[in-house]
C-alpha cells in the first residue's frame, strides 16, 4: 500500500490523467469498457462514505497511515493482484464494485487556484476516434457523457470528503492504531499486509457521550460499525487467493 516516494503520486489506476478540452479531444469518443481488466492490478481504492455498508459486506474496510485518512477497500492481498477480477475482466459475480473503478476513465484533479478540472486516463481504451458517446458536439458544447462524468465524479468527490471527514474524526479521538493481516497463501506462504491502520473497539466504546452522539448525527457511527464488520473479509481473500491459485 505504501507509495513510491521519488516520483509524482498518481491515483490508483491512473497514469496519464489530462484535462478534458474541446479542442484536444475535438472527435474522441468515450466508448464503456467491455470488461474491467484495467482494474486486474488495483489492490486498494478509496471509498466514499455511501458506500461503505456495500463494500463491508465483502471487502476489508481499513485507514491509510498517511493522509488524507479516508477508507480504503482491500481488493487484494499481493501487490498488482485484484482478487475480484478474472483474466477475462469480469467482476466477481454479486459483489459490490466500487464507485472509483466505476469512474474509471474520468477523474477530478485539482487546479493551482483550487478548482477541479475533469481530466481522463489518456491511455484508456474507452477513449477512442469513433463511438456514438463523443465528449464534444460539433459546435464545441460538452457532450451528454462529459455532463454525466462530471456528476459522477463530483457526487464522489464529495463522498470522498466525508470519509476523509470520517478519518481525521477517527485520528482526532486517537481511535486508530496501526495494524497488519497475516493469510496463509498458496504453496504455503505467509504473508503479511502492512502499511494500514483499523479502529480500536475498546476505546471507541469508552467514547465521550457528546462526541458519539454527534458522530451518530453524522453518520460516523454507522461507518464505525460498517468498518468494523468488514474485518471478517480477510479470511476471505485468502480463500479467492488459494482459488485463484488452484484454477489458475
């Protein structure tokens, strides 16, 4: 989980984000991904706080050590190995898939004046010469699939900004501790995932009654408990590893 520390941090999935312009883009089209085998590496991506009653019920919900502190789902336990999608780039069958491979891809960043800019995976395959989504018409205007990429993301965006909400909440009480997974992988391995941080349940419990009562007015206390159930999925990828492992 951890990022490399001598080059530019670029998004989970991202390497080429450009801003969405007319002229740049005057005839490219967004054509949908027909499977999601560009996520096959993505072993983390962040969460926003609507989505964490999905993703508890078959992923670990766990802190990064660095900020911004917001939930991350664990989608694999090797790195460059996502455990929900086959070589055929199709996503394990009634599971929750995350807003931000959904995204994918349309991606926010940010201006030096603040604004957000939409940008786009330049070498995506959905970015093509032909299709019948084009990002621009004829006359310049933003195309219906530009329209629904900027909804999209900004909905994120700000459920992302709520869990990072939730995160620096957490840190604040002092409610987060460093923590490790250990899984017994194919052939025998053990291996140790670390880098991450989950809730303390003992001191959550003996939070002040002001506090909890605005984090239940918040909704942060039903994320507490959505993370808190999404611990029980570590055993769970192990078991798709050594299924993985088997089929493969």
């Amino acid at each position: 989980m951890d990022e490399t520390a001598d080059r530019p941090q670029m998004p989970v999935l991202y390497t080429k984000p450009i801003a969405i312009d007319r002229q740049a883009h005057a005839g490219k089209h967004f054509v949908p991904p027909k499977d999601l085998r560009f996520a096959r590496g993505a072993t983390h991506v962040p969460l926003g706080m609507a989505e964490l009653a999905f993703a508890a019920r078959h992923y670990p919900i766990v802190f990064p050590t660095a900020a911004p502190a917001g939930p991350l789902a664990i989608l694999g336990l090797e790195p460059g190995k996502n455990l929900f999608v086959d070589a055929a780039g199709r996503w394990a069958e009634d599971h929750y898939i995350p807003a931000y491979i959904r995204r994918f891809p349309f991606v926010f960043t940010t201006a030096t004046d603040g604004q957000f800019i939409l940008c786009v995976e330049e070498t995506a395959a959905a970015l093509a010469d032909s299709g019948d989504a084009p990002l621009f018409q004829p006359d310049g205007t933003p195309g219906k699939i530009v329209e629904e990429a900027l909804r999209f993301s900004g909905d994120f965006h700000a459920q992302v900004t709520l869990g990072q909400a939730f995160g620096d909440a957490l840190n604040a009480q002092n409610l987060l501790f460093e923590n490790r997974a250990q899984a017994k992988l194919p052939g025998g391995r053990d291996f140790t995932l670390q880098g991450f941080r989950t809730l303390d349940a003992a001191k959550f419990d003996q939070l002040a009654d002001d506090v909890y009562l605005d984090w239940r007015k918040k909704g942060f206390v039903a994320a507490v408990h959505c993370h808190l159930l999404s611990l029980g999925n570590w055993q769970v990828l192990a078991n798709r590893a050594a299924r993985a492992s088997k089929a493969a």
